[in-house]
C-alpha cells in the first residue's frame, strides 16, 4: 500500500492465541489489534471469550479513547462480526455495527478476500502482539493481562523502531494525533446503539475497569459474581449494578485522568457476610419448613434494601414467637413477600385473636340460656293417664 496520511486511516484485525496459565492450564485467549497506518501507533484489548459485535464495538470506542480521535477511514477483513457480505462493491454490514458506523461517521474499507496486501500492516502487527508481547507470557486473569498489555505497547510495541518508517511510532503519534477527529461518549453511544447493557468484570480486589481507570465495588462483590453491568449517567457518574435493571451497588464520579483507583470507603465494608449472619439468626428463629423459602424470596425482592427486612422479621420473631407460624401461613396464602406486611398481618391476627379471647371471657361467646316453664306436678300426672 500506498503510505498513508496522517489522519486518514486505521487498520483492525482479530487474532487468538494459547496460553499457560498460572495453575500450569492452557486457556485460549482472544484479542483485537487496531493500528494508525501513517504513525504504525498500536492499540489491542484481549478478552477470554470469542468477540461478539457489541464487544467489538466497544473496543473501537475504548481504542478511539486511547488515540485520542479516530481516522476519516477504517480498514477490516471481510469478519462476521461486521458485515453480512459484499455484493459488487456494496457493503452489508451487520445490523448493530451498522448503526455504530452512522453514529460516529466514518468510513469503511472492506478487503476483498486473498487480498492480504490491503490490509498487511494490521496482519504484521498481529504476528507482531503474538510473536513478542503473547510468547512466553504466563496468563493470570483478563484484567492483569490488559494491563500488561497496555504496558507492553508503551514499552515496546509503540515505542521501538518501526522496521520500515526507521522511526518510533510514539514520535510520529504526536504529529497525526492533532490530524485525529473527536468521538462522542463511550457508553452513552453504544447503549443506545445496542440497547444492552455494558458488561465489566469484576477484579479479586473488587474493582472494574474503565477508560483506564478502576472503580471500587463493595468488598464481596467479586465472590457473588464475575461481571457487573455499568451504566454512563449525564457523561458524569458511572453507575454500576448486578443485573441490568437492579438496583444500584456503586457510584462514581468519572475520573478524566489515566491509571487512577477511584474507590468509595464504604466499599472496604464486607456487609455481604453481615447480611448472612443475620439471614442465618432469622432462620433460627423461623423454625418452619415453608420458612426458608419464604424469608429467600423477601431477600430476592429487596436485594438492597434485605438488611432492613431481615431485621423487621428478627424483632418480630423475638417479640411475638406465638404469633409467627400464622402470620406466615397467611402470607404465604395471600403472596405477601415483605417483611413490612408480614409485620402488618401479624399484628392484625394478634388483634383479633385478643378480640375473640376477650369476648369468650365476657360470656358473649358462649351458648345463650333457654328459659323453661315450671309446672305442677299434677298436670304430668293428667298427661300421663294417672289421676
């Protein structure tokens, strides 16, 4: 190829390679490699998983954050990931990258297939993150292999000596990047572009990555689950969750530097085993075998707010044992999952049952008296045939 402009064009590919990991397994990991052709300026992010669409978009935008831009034109192989064919020169994409490409405006160069020499830069720099940064590297987790990776490209893959332009692409960036058009928000394009929700994975010390940066969740989060669900509020506040629509676990202001640990103190609190423990002390006290389903499902409901209704049902149970076992029966009847009803029925059967007590007390519930009339014995006599 022809040598590029500053500005004009990126080239991006998909690689896999094999790795040993730290336990002595082998585990197959997947990365996607964009390159500046003018300055040969490198980004790649690795996942353990094969790319989906929503995936591949996402690292476009977390690459365009890295350059600081993007280029008029980009470059792909003929993948499915983003396009469903080529018919005579017109481009079918797939339907979500499709929207992304109208949304940000660039343009598409889709090689033909056997044309390797289109697309040779990003296929060396392929070769390139395989041969040096992936051989002979040991792989702990995705995290830390990201990390490691973006290490590698500032020390060596973006700063050694291009074989060809015989200069470092770190010095060239510096002159193409003021040639690089703007992009929009991360999050706030690609959630509306695929209506899903973004993923991140969740680190062992219970934090997540974004836009170079880590973010804190509260401590325990990484036990219950490996991946959280992040949302962009007014380009401001990342908002993180456990499951798409659930209530919020963090909050953060978005932090504009790079390699920053932004944590709230709360976080360093693992209430997820203060919960339990009281989960457990309710249990005690609801020694019933529609019990432990029933005081699941209130849990499940108010996932944030379960401290509260444990709590509720505890006091309960410790004040009014008596009356548990038939305000659960009711409850469970009527499908009242909450501990503020459960609380509510309880008090309502104790009232009534205080009424009946107190009227059965009075005589007002026993059986009514029948007066009868007294005769002369005389008058049996007569009825009976006597004198």
């Amino acid at each position: 190829m022809d040598e590029q402009p500053a500005g004009k064009q990126i080239q991006v590919d998909w690689g896999q390679t094999k790795q040993k990991t730290i336990d002595k397994k082998e585990l197959k990991l997947y990365f996607i490699a964009f390159v500046l052709a003018h300055s040969r300026y490198k980004y790649m992010e690795w996942q353990d998983r094969p790319f989906t669409t929503q995936d591949t978009i996402r690292c476009h935008e977390n690459a365009f954050q890295f350059f600081g831009g993007r280029t008029d034109e980009i470059v792909y192989d003929q993948d499915n990931l983003i396009a469903v064919s080529e018919n005579a020169g017109d481009i079918i994409l797939t339907k979500e990258f499709q929207a992304y490409v109208k949304q940000q405006k660039f343009r598409i160069y889709l090689c033909r297939k056997a044309d390797p020499e289109s697309k040779g830069m990003i296929e060396n720099v392929v070769k390139y993150i395989k041969g040096n940064f992936a051989d002979s590297r040991v792989f702990k987790d995705i995290e830390d292999w990201n990390e490691r990776a973006i290490s590698w490209l500032a020390r060596t893959g973006n700063y050694n000596i291009h074989n060809t332009t015989k200069k470092r692409p770190v010095e060239v960036f510096v002159v193409e990047k003021q040639h690089l058009q703007p992009v929009s928000s991360l999050l706030n394009l690609t959630e509306n572009i695929t209506n899903q929700s973004i993923t991140r994975n969740v680190a062992k010390d219970n934090t997540i990555r974004f836009e170079s940066n880590r973010y804190s969740v509260p401590l325990g989060t990484f036990n219950k689950q490996q991946q959280v669900f992040i949302e962009i509020k007014d380009g401001k506040r990342l908002v993180i969750r456990l499951s798409p629509t659930g209530e919020s676990i963090a909050e953060h202001s978005i932090c504009r530097e790079k390699g920053k640990l932004i944590k709230n103190s709360n976080h360093k609190r693992d209430r997820s085993h203060t919960i339990e423990v009281l989960k457990k002390e309710v249990l005690q006290l609801f020694p019933y075998e529609s019990a432990s389903s029933y005081i699941q499902q209130i849990c499940d409901k108010y996932g944030r707010y379960r401290r509260d209704q444990l709590a509720i049902l505890k006091k309960l149970a410790e004040e009014e044992p008596e009356m548990i076992p038939v305000a659960l029966d009711k409850c469970i009847q009527e499908k009242l999952y909450s501990a503020n009803d459960f609380r509510d029925v309880l008090y309502y059967l104790k009232k009534t049952k205080l009424k009946e007590s107190a009227s059965i007390e009075s005589g007002k519930g026993t059986i009514p008296s029948i007066s009868v009339k007294t005769r002369d014995f005389k008058e049996y006599l007569k009825a009976m045939g006597g004198v």
